[in-house]
C-alpha cells in the first residue's frame, strides 16, 4: 500500500514516522484493518506515548499492595482477607459532545474494570469541571452530565457518594469527567487480565457490536474541533445490561473456569485482545464471523475498534465453553467462543478462512512509539507568578466577601447534583455526599473504607509542582478528617496538548510534585489515568491533576458516630490546627473577589503534613474530636462557615483571634496548607492540645460553638470584624446552584 493510499483509509490517524514504523514492523505496509488496529492501539490514549517516562516516578510499592498499575484496577489489601479494588478513568471529550451518554458510559467503563477484577463495585464518586453557570452550554452540560452519572449509577445499583465539582471559564469548551470506583472483593478471588493457556477458548460476552464508538481511543487523542465532534464517537451505555454483566461475571469467577477476563473499553476488541495476550506473553486468533453484531454491514476495522459498551473478553479453561456459555445465557447475554490463545504471539484476526489482520502482539504493546517531548515553560509563566500583594484592597466588610464566595458556585452547596445520586443503595454508606470524605463500612467487620477525590487546577497553573502536591496532601487530609489512614492513590491527569512543550513542562511537574507527596506520605499510587489533548480550538485547559484516594478506618466508633465537619452542639471549644502562613496567591478570594488567579500558590510541608494527619486520626480514634473540617479553598473562615452550615443541630460560633502578624485577608481567606479545623468538648481540651504539641504542631484556640451565628472579633476592636447569620448563610450557600436551575429550586 502506498503512504498516499494509506492516508485515506478512515480510520489511520498515524503520523508519517509512525506508519513507516508500521511497516517496518510487519515486513510490509499494513492493510486497512491493521492501519485501524495500529492507530488506535498507539493512540495517545492506549500508549501513554507522551506521558509513560514520567509515570514511572509514581510510588507503587506498598506494604499492602496486591497489584498496582498495569491490571485493570489497584488492588489493595484491607484485613480480613478483603482487598480494596479502584481506579479513576476520565470521559472528557466524549462528555462535551453527547454529555448525557458521555458520563453515563463513564461510570459503565470505571464499574467494569473493577468488576473484571472479581470484585464488586460499592462506592462511586466524580471530579467534574464546567465553565461558569451563567452561559446557557454550560448549565446544559452540567445538567446532561450529572443526569447521565446519575441515570448510570441509580439503575445499576452503584451508590455515588459525592466528589468534587469546580467552575472555571476555561472549561468551557472542555469540560472534565472524572469517575473514581472502588470495588471489594475477598484476597482469593481476584482475577487478572492475562490470556494464557494454549489452546484456550477465547470468548466474547456481553452486548453485540455495533458502530458506536468507533474512533473513540483516538478521537480522546486529539484536540476537539468541529472535525473530531462526531457524535457516533461516543458510546452508548444500557447500565441494565451492565447490571447483569456485573452478576454474570462475578459468578464466572466463582465457577473456577476462568483463566483471564478483561473489558472492552478504549479500542474496543482490538485493545482487549492484544493486551490480554501481552500479559500472558502469547498470541491471539479471533474470527469476526463469530463476533454478535448489530449491523450485518459493520467492517472489520469498525469491529475491531468498535467502543460498543457492556462488553467483556474472557480467556476459560479449554473444556468449559459450555458452561461459560449457560452463566451467560441465563443473565441474557450474547456469548461467543470467537477464537482461541496460541503460542507465536501473533495477534491474528479472520473472518471465516480470509485473513485479515496479522500483527506481532508486542509492535502493538511494548514497540510503541515513546515520545521524550520537548519541554518549556509558557512564556507568561513568570508574570502569572507576580502578584503586588499591596494592590490588593482588603474587603471593607468582611460579613460581605464571605457571603459572596459561600454563594459562588464553587463553594455553594452541590445538594441540586448529590440529590439526584442514590447514595443509599447496598445500605452501607455511613458518610453521605456534602460532608466531607464519604465512607462506606465492610459489613462482618470493624472497619470501614472512606474515599474522596481532589485537584485544584488554579495551583496546577501557578506551580504544576505544588499543584500535584497539595492535590495529594488535601486528599490524604480530607481522609484523616473522618479518621482514615490513607491505603492508595489514583490519578487522572487531565492536560492540554503533549505536542505543546509548555503542556509537557506543566505535566512533568505535576507528576513530580505529586510522586514527591506520595513518597514523603507514604501513600503508593496504584493505578490511574492519563487524558490528554484537552483543547478545544486551540485552547486548552488549565493543568488539572485529580487524585481519587482510599483511606482505612479501623474503630467501630467512628463507624458509629462518623466523625462529620459540622458542629455538633454549643459550648464546644474550635481549636485550629496548623499554621497560618501569608499566602494569598492562587486562592479562591484573589480569584472570586479581586478577580485575579496569579501569585505563588501555598507551600506544603510534607512532614507537617504527615504529622498533622497522624494527629488528627489519633484524636479521632480516642474519642476527643467532635468535628473536624479540612481549611483549604477558601481559607479559615469559610472553613468555619462550613462547619456552621454543615452542623446537624444549626450551631454556630463566636469566635476571638489575636490581631494577626499578617494581613488580615490573608489570616483568614489564605489557603496555607496542613490546617485542619476542630471542635472538642471543654473537658477534652487539654489532652487535645498534648496530643497536637507532641506531633510537633503549633495550635490556636479560636473561641467555642454557640447559636446560630457565626461572629469573629479580633481583640482590641470594639465591633465584630465578622457577624453573619446562619439563615443569611444558608440563603446563598443553598441557591449558589440551585438558583441557575429554576426548575430543580424547590428541591434544594
């Protein structure tokens, strides 16, 4: 074939170098259907062909890791003979342009790489990034997503127990949807997705094939443009043949003939197949005839790059067709022996006796293209790091600029998205979505799992390196908050462009700070995502690393009683602990009231850090903690907010602070990190602060709980510097979402 006849094939999106490499893989040019299978497997999205070298900084090894990247999902273990099964995956481009079935076949492809595992899905959460909610495209975007999330989740069984939600221009045109699952499973029953065996069946499960998704792996490796906004692209999701695709599976694996399992996700059969065969370091033959399609008409490269959803690739135990064939029959599935597992490591497709694809499994896998891109940082770099801090008007109310970003969109209340999840589902969730970590318990025994997700891309901008750090430490914080040791980490690493050297510059220091945090925190990275070419004509997003972790709670009491962010009852002591640095780059007020996102974002003390988590789990674990609230966006006061408004019983707070050593903006809306906010019954006061000074941490009594107010004088004034009521407080908090949809207002 020749390199002008190959560049009009539909579906070959390689570069020149890449298809010349093709070729002298194979010996000769590649026909139609392997130019399909080439490009989509060496898409950026399947290599990971600009973003491998970085990758391998992450931390992966753990004293209770079973496996890390490299399976479907990370696998950890919990005690008990149960391990912890969880992976984030992103769904970006698809959810711009068909944003309802965009998310919702998120959530299908997270729930069945973990269920490929052998282990139940019980717990979902979402990063989600939108443009500002008074443009008409964003509020669609915003409602088709969460519908679609929720739509999955609800009817699949799955309880989605909140996340993260941020709103920036610059996701306007490129929103971002990050699903995070987490799955348990006991030790002896995980599975892998390695083909082996010779001989082997290999069989397809699930729904037929059909020509949605098609391109997708590589439409998720370009820039979207009106050229790559293809709605047939995207997936179409039936979470009810899911359902029965989750049950059916997991009763394989407990029938003891299965070998191997893996999905059908990003290129489809293609990807499956290659991939399992590269695990188990043999070949693969299929035959398309015995592929269940849709469409008659379909052709090879469309079935064999199809993203159709609600499919599976199994490897069984030679002998056991029939009986994998009556589990799935009896779940009303397709199933179809459609080829079997060799020893030349050949991947080889037919269709009857014509042969029409014959690659090595390696030139699909580990021969690759690798990318060592050039990096530089952006030319305005320096000026987005300079801020005049003097120039800055401190607020003339400070009541006011507190109501103001408790009624942005970023800091309101997210009830009008959390209110359409089912987050009760299964009956095992102890802390529900608004409230900080949410967590799940392990029903027959003491322990529960806690789970949040976090990023702040306006520090990604900034500093990429503090950026992937502190993304790490609130996500370990968030978990110590409810009295969780953190047991692992995954990743989505949402960038622009690989070709742009600035995007590479931004992403090898996102990694680099998060890979730092994780070894100083001792939190091992067990598997994750990367997505990229989040452009939109030319435009791209801000650097946006987003960590889903898992964190271990080992007390019944706090099983029991939840330790949550709200106060609890009045005449309760608020104690800060952590310093307070001047450190108003990058924070929320600079970008909300003065309308700028510049400066250095805050620093992050790993040791701190560490000892300020270790505290806070200890204190928990004893009993002496009444609430406990991560101080991050926002800084100390709307953290204060938060647990006013977050309060079961509507108590408030009077507070008395020293007059600061700093501006008093940044006292109380700096976001310097390693703070945790807390309250504690007077009698347990002391012992608290013992606790605190042991860890090698400085603390600040900040006055006790009261009625439903939230007052801050600083001594030597006459008048209160704060004083807003909770029912002013709960009037902006409640509607900063709600009120952009009308229709939804009497639900809030």
């Amino acid at each position: 074939m020749s390199d002008s006849r190959a560049e009009a094939i539909p579906y070959h999106t390689l570069t020149d170098e890449e298809y010349a490499k093709t070729k002298k893989l194979l010996n000769r040019a590649p026909n139609a259907t392997e130019l399909a299978i080439f490009s989509a497997m060496w898409s950026e999205h399947c290599s990971y062909k600009s973003s491998k070298r970085y990758l391998a900084r992450f931390p992966t090894k753990g004293e209770h890791v079973i496996h890390g990247p490299g399976e479907n999902a990370g696998v950890v273990d919990i005690g008990d003979d149960w391990v912890a099964v969880f992976k984030i995956e992103s769904h970006n481009h698809p959810s711009y342009i068909e944003p309802f079935q965009g998310a919702a076949t998120g959530v299908g492809g997270i729930l069945r790489d973990i269920f490929t595992m052998g282990a139940r899905p019980v717990a979902l959460l979402n990063s989600l990034r939108f443009g500002p909610l008074d443009i008409p495209k964003n509020r669609y975007l915003m409602e088709e997503v969460v519908a679609g999330i929720a739509g999955y989740g609800n009817c699949i069984g799955v309880p989605t127990l909140g996340g993260e939600i941020v709103f920036n221009e610059i996701y306007s045109k490129n929103p971002l949807v990050n699903v995070f699952c987490l799955g348990i499973a006991k030790k002896d029953e995980i599975v892998t997705a390695a083909a082996g065996g010779i001989g082997n069946p290999v069989i397809y499960v699930g729904s037929k094939t059909g020509r949605d998704g098609v391109h997708g792996a590589t439409m998720a490796s370009a820039e979207l443009n009106e050229e790559t906004e293809d709605r047939h692209t995207v997936q179409v999701g039936d979470p009810f043949t899911e359902k029965r695709l989750v049950e059916a599976c997991l009763e394989l694996i407990h029938s003891g003939t299965l070998v191997g399992i893996q999905d059908m996700g990003a290129a489809g059969l293609t990807s499956s197949a290659t991939e399992m065969a590269d695990r188990g370091d043999c070949g693969i033959e299929i035959d398309l005839e015995k592929i269940p399609l849709r469409d008659a008409s379909i052709t090879p490269e469309e079935i064999m790059i199809s993203e159709s959803q609600e499919r599976m690739l199994l490897v069984a135990k030679k002998g056991c067709e029939a009986e994998v064939a009556a589990i799935f029959e009896r779940w009303d599935l397709d199933v179809a022996a459609i080829g079997f597992v060799t020893d030349d490591h050949i991947f080889r497709v037919k269709k009857g006796n014509t042969l029409v694809a014959e690659i090595p499994v390696k030139a699909l896998t580990a021969e690759a293209p690798l990318y060592d891109r050039p990096v530089k940082a952006p030319a305005f770099q320096d000026l987005l790091l300079g801020l005049q801090e003097e120039a800055i008007a401190e607020p003339r109310s400070y009541s006011e600029t507190l109501l103001t970003l408790l009624g942005s969109p970023n800091f309101a209340s997210k009830k009008w998205v959390y209110q359409q999840y089912d987050h009760m589902i299964q009956n095992n969730t102890v802390i529900p979505p608004g409230q900080g970590a949410a967590m799940i318990r392990l029903k027959g025994t003491n322990k529960a799992l806690a789970m949040t997700t976090d990023g702040n891309s306006t520090y990604a901008l900034l500093h990429p390196y503090f950026g992937g750090a502190i993304a790490v430490a609130e996500a370990a914080r968030n978990l110590a908050c409810v009295g969780a040791k953190p047991i692992g980490l995954t990743n989505c690493l949402n960038f622009g462009n690989p070709e742009r050297p600035e995007t590479m510059w931004s992403f090898g220091l996102a990694v680099e700070g998060m890979a730092d945090a994780c070894e100083r925190l001792e939190i091992p990275v067990v598997s994750g995502n990367v997505s990229l070419y989040n452009e939109t004509l030319g435009m791209g997003i801000y650097p946006t690393p987003v960590v889903g972790m898992v964190g271990l709670v080992d007390s019944a009491a706090l099983i029991e009683t939840p330790l949550t962010p709200g106060f609890k009852a009045p005449g309760e002591k608020i104690v800060l602990i952590g310093d307070t640095r001047e450190e108003l780059g990058g924070t929320a007020y600079l970008k909300i009231i003065h309308a700028q996102e510049r400066g250095y974002p805050p620093n992050v003390d790993f040791e701190k850090e560490k000892s300020v988590h270790a505290v806070v789990v200890t204190a928990a674990e004893a009993g002496l903690l009444r609430s406990a609230q991560d101080c991050a966006e926002g800084g100390l006061l709307v953290a204060l907010a938060e647990c006013c408004l977050l309060s079961p019983s509507d108590v408030g707070a009077k507070l008395e602070i020293e007059p600061p050593s700093i501006r008093l903006d940044g006292f109380l809306f700096g976001e310097s990190q390693s703070r945790i906010v807390v309250s504690v019954k007077t009698e347990d006061l002391v012992q608290l602060e013992t606790l605190i000074a042991e860890g090698g941490l400085s603390s600040t009594l900040l006055g006790e709980t009261g009625t439903a107010s939230l007052v801050l004088s600083v001594k030597g004034r006459t008048r209160p510097l704060v004083s807003v009521s909770l029912e002013a407080m709960k009037d902006v908090y409640e509607n900063g979402i709600a009120c952009y949809f009308e229709d939804h207002r009497q639900n809030t």
